[in-house]
C-alpha cells in the first residue's frame, strides 16, 4: 500500500504505485540497450542520432534510482 505524506499528491501515489510494479533490471537494461544503440548509430555514420539516443541512459538509470528509492522506502 503506498503511504502517502502531507507533500504527496495523489498524482505522485498513482506514479509510485505503478513505478514500483517495474524490476529495477528493466532500467538498467534500457540504459545498456540505450548506449549499445547509440555505439551503433555512431559506427553508422549517424553522429546526431547517436548523440540523441545515448542521452537516454541516464534518464533510464535516474527512473531506476527513483524506482528502488521507491521500493526500498516501502512504497510498496
């Protein structure tokens, strides 16, 4: 059950809630697969696009903190 403070909304309840359903690995496997994708478009000749999708991996790892901060802080 997903606890709630007097600064959370409901917004970020339903957010928490449905975070917290996602394995940790998903994110980290979403960074790699970010990077690898980026190292190819490189290798391709695409220097933009590589640049544009390997901005990605840190989001994907930052999601992935949030999502164990989440977990480890019993937000279910």
């Amino acid at each position: 059950m997903a606890m709630t403070t007097p600064n959370e909304g409901k917004f970020t309840v339903a957010i928490e809630k449905q975070t917290s359903k996602i394995p940790s690995g998903i994110y980290l496997a979403a960074s790699l697969t970010a990077m690898a994708a980026s190292l190819t478009l490189k290798c391709c000749g695409k220097g933009r696009a590589a640049l544009f999708v390997g901005q990605w991996a840190a989001p994907f790892l930052i999601m992935g903190l949030y999502n164990k901060i989440v977990k480890t802080e019993g937000h279910d």
